[in-house]
C-alpha cells in the first residue's frame, strides 16, 4: 500500500487512486477504516453492498432502477446534495473482468466548456429537496478552501433556466466524446478511491456472465 504522502498526492495529482488487493483478509468496512473517516451519509449504511440488477429488480431512485445492467453514464455521487462528499471508495468483494469503472477527470470537461460558462449554469434536483426547490451551481468554489467543485448527474440533477439547459446539451455532447480511464476491479481487495468533487465516474455494460459482481462502497470525509 502506498504510504499516506503517497495515497494524498495520488488523489491530490489525478484524483483518484488504485490499491490492489488492499487488506484481502479484512471486511470491507475494517479495510475502510484503514483508509480515512468514513463520511455517514443519511440513509445510507456505511458501506453499501453494489450488486448488478435488472431494473425490475432495483428501487426506482438508483442508478441500477434507471439503467439495470446496461452503461451507467458518467457522474459524480450525490450531486443533487448541496455538499456531496468528498471521497468515496469501491471496494472489490467478488471481481469481473470484464466490466469496469470508467473515471473522467472534471478539468477535461471543464477545459473545453470553459469555467465562467460552467459557473453560470444552475441546476437543481429532479425531485425537491426538503420541500423546496434549491438552485446549486454546477461548478462552485467551496467555503472551507476555495477550490473548485463539480457536481454532474444527468438523471438526478435538470437545468433550472433556460440558458442553463442550453449549457448542458453542449455539457452532454463534450462528455460523449471524451475518451475515459477505464478501471477494473478483479481480486478480492482491490479498491479505487476517488475524489468526488473532481472525478466522474460511471460502469461499463454488466454481461449476464458477470452478474455475480460484488463491489462494496462507503463514503469519506478525509482520506489519510
């Protein structure tokens, strides 16, 4: 495992990190515990068991109820929070090799729609929050250290103007033609963290073959 210098300037350089049969032997939320604070989000555990489903399968308010086991598209998580967590971690429990997690780092998009137009466009959640409809930025500074935080989900998140919806359709074009890293997890262990405020992620088509894919995550506040 790389030190805990090396893990921050991971994250810190590309946003993400891969450790490879990190801590086999342990459950997964003892492995997480080895890696940060983990983040309680309501209504979620601690450490959430992914599994493919048919979307007949899955509550309507996920990613598997909208998409099943086809492309889930790229995003960050809980965009539609007024703050999403920082980091979260997937968690190899039962690998595939061929389905993977595809990553994007937000500067690629954010280069080519450009910063002050992508400050410009409010968006707000499909469903209201706390009954009312809250506007949030797609790209806003943070309070605590300034720098720039992303927040992208095609499914969750609509455009509240009409300017801001003209916006995302050339957001929707740029990210369709953006080559990603592909990451697979396959051994028992292996985990990628990501950087939520800067990293999109999404998953590659699930085979039937491949069903049996078992990845477990859990949300931080802080990585180590």
């Amino acid at each position: 495992m790389p030190t805990t210098s090396e893990l921050s300037k991971q994250l810190s350089t590309h946003g993400f990190a891969v450790l490879r049969r990190f801590e086999p032997t342990l459950s997964s939320s003892e492995a997480f515990a080895c890696l940060g604070v983990v983040d309680k989000v309501e209504g979620l555990n601690p450490v959430q068991s992914l599994r493919p489903c048919r979307v007949d399968e899955a509550p309507p308010n996920t990613y598997s109820g909208n998409f099943g086991t086809a492309d889930f598209p790229l995003h960050t998580d809980l965009a539609h929070w007024a703050m999403p967590p920082r980091y979260f971690a997937l968690r190899c429990v039962r690998g595939a090799s061929d389905v993977a997690t595809r990553i994007l780092d937000a500067n690629a998009l954010i280069t080519k729609i450009g910063v002050d137009v992508m400050r410009r466009i409010l968006v707000q959640p499909r469903r209201p929050m706390c009954n009312g409809k809250q506007l949030l930025h797609l790209l806003e500074r943070t309070a605590d250290s300034g720098e720039f935080m992303l927040r992208w989900d095609s499914v969750y998140l609509r455009a509240a103007t009409n300017s801001s919806k003209r916006i995302l359709a050339d957001v929707l074009d740029v990210l369709s033609s953006i080559s990603t890293t592909n990451v697979i997890l396959i051994d028992t262990g292996d985990t990628l963290i990501i950087d939520n405020w800067h990293i999109l992620h999404g998953r590659t088509p699930t085979p039937e073959h491949a069903w049996m894919r078992h990845i477990d995550r859990s949300y931080f506040k802080e990585i180590w």
